[in-house]
C-alpha cells in the first residue's frame, strides 16, 4: 500500500487569539507544524499542541519563522546566515523543550512562511538553517517544498529528507509556489484541491498556473490550519486518499 504524511500548520493563535480548530484538524493529519511564537503561537499553546500530540500520536514539528509577529511571518526579510541559524535553533529548541516535558520527542522541522519560501532557493539562507537543525537533532526529518535548493542541500548533508506539496496553493512552471499576493495563488474549492492532491501523489504531477503540468515529488501533503475550509479540506483529502489505497502516515511511521 501507497503511503504520504498529511501534515498540517496549527498552533497559530496568540494569546486570547485563536485561529483555525487545532484539535480537530489534529484528528485529521498525521503530522503537525507547530508554530514556535514568532509569527504566531506562545508557551501555553506549545504546551497544548506538544500534549496533543503525544495523545494523538501525531508527528510533532516545529515551525520557525522570521521575527514576525505583526505580519504572521509572511513579509521578506533580510538576516545573516548566523542570524537564521540562531533564530532557528532558538525556536526549534523551544517546542523540543515543552516535548521533552510531556515525554514525547520532535519529528521534524518546517520552516513557515517567507523564510520557508526564501530558503527554497537561497543555499547560503538553506545551508544555515540545516546547520542549526544540525546542532539541535540530525535524525530530525527536514519537511521543505518539493524539488527546491532546500530540499537538494538537505539531502546531500546526509539528513532526512521529506518534500511537501500543498493543498491549497498553486504553483509556478518552475515548481515554486505562486505568491500569496497573486489573486490565483490560493485553491479555495475543496473538490480542486482534492484533484491537485491525487494527481501529485498518484501521478507525481501538478497542473501550473500557466496550464502546464510538471514532474513533482509528494512526500507529505501540507494544509494550511489558517485556511477558512481547512478541516472539511483534510476530511476530504484523508477520505480521497484511502479511497485509493492510500494510507495516511507520519513520516517514523513510513
């Protein structure tokens, strides 16, 4: 049986601010992306989703970000080499404490937002950032875009690589994801996404913007947890999947 990782960004509330429903999208995924404070999120709800998880049996990741609390970590910016890796090992550190506390452990790293998509194709931002996933757990799984320089560096540093496609986003001929800004660059029908999530996992293909179709590798299925249908759109993706002997894993368990 074909096997993929359904992993979702959760965690994304602030304070008395909550946004998207956590623990039932939690029922829905294998592997979750926890925001670690800086775009989003805050000790007490690390805590919670860290707890959960472990209950849940969900693979738990960290979800660095730019310093960007304001702008939910999706604005650009421009920090040293020394900078990324700092920024992440302090988060990454952070959601690995609070899974210690409960006696559970982290399964990977994914980057969030702007840094996510920098580091895609910036090898002195990417190698950075894997040194300090370096310094923290070599064994942790690196979930980054689907054929990008991230990917490439991970891979040839010897570390364990998953490449994530998305749900609910489109993509450009060269394989990277279409900027938010773009009024195309969100799939908001859940039968659309569906279709776009089968034809990467069952046919390693995905219609572009432009109406073409590349080549794409489809590791792990991300689902955005602030998408306003994201829990009726990992009900469908979960039920299309298995529908075609698909069976729904966390990356230590594929």
């Amino acid at each position: 049986m074909k096997r993929v990782d359904l992993n979702s960004d959760i965690g994304e509330g602030f304070g008395c601010y909550r946004m998207g429903d956590d623990e039932a999208i939690m029922a829905q995924v294998s592997s979750v992306n926890c925001a670690c404070g800086w775009h989003a999120g805050d000790p007490l709800i690390m805590q919670k989703i860290a707890k959960q998880a472990k209950v849940l049996g969900v693979g738990l990741g960290a979800h660095p970000s730019f310093p960007d609390l304001l702008g939910f970590g999706r604005r650009k910016m421009e920090i040293s080499p020394k900078e990324a890796r700092a920024y992440v090992l302090y988060q990454v550190g952070a959601l690995g404490a609070f899974a210690k506390a409960c006696g559970y452990s982290l399964q990977h790293v994914k980057l969030h937002g702007s840094l996510y998509n920098q580091a895609a194709h910036d090898i002195s931002l990417a190698t950075a950032i894997l040194e300090a996933i370096e310094d923290y757990d070599p064994n942790l799984v690196i979930l980054c875009l689907s054929g990008s320089v991230m990917a490439n560096q991970a891979q040839k540093r010897g570390l364990r690589v998953a490449q994530e496609v998305f749900a609910d986003r489109r993509y450009y001929p060269n394989a990277r994801l279409v900027e938010r800004a773009h009024p195309k660059a969100l799939v908001s029908d859940p039968k659309e996404a569906v279709e776009q999530v089968l034809g990467m996992v069952v046919d390693r293909r995905v219609k572009t913007i432009d109406g073409t179709n590349i080549e794409i590798q489809a590791d792990s299925i991300c689902i955005h947890g602030d998408h306003k249908e994201a829990l009726e759109l990992a009900r469908q993706i979960r039920q299309a999947l298995e529908s075609q002997h698909i069976s729904i894993k966390s990356f230590n368990e594929l």
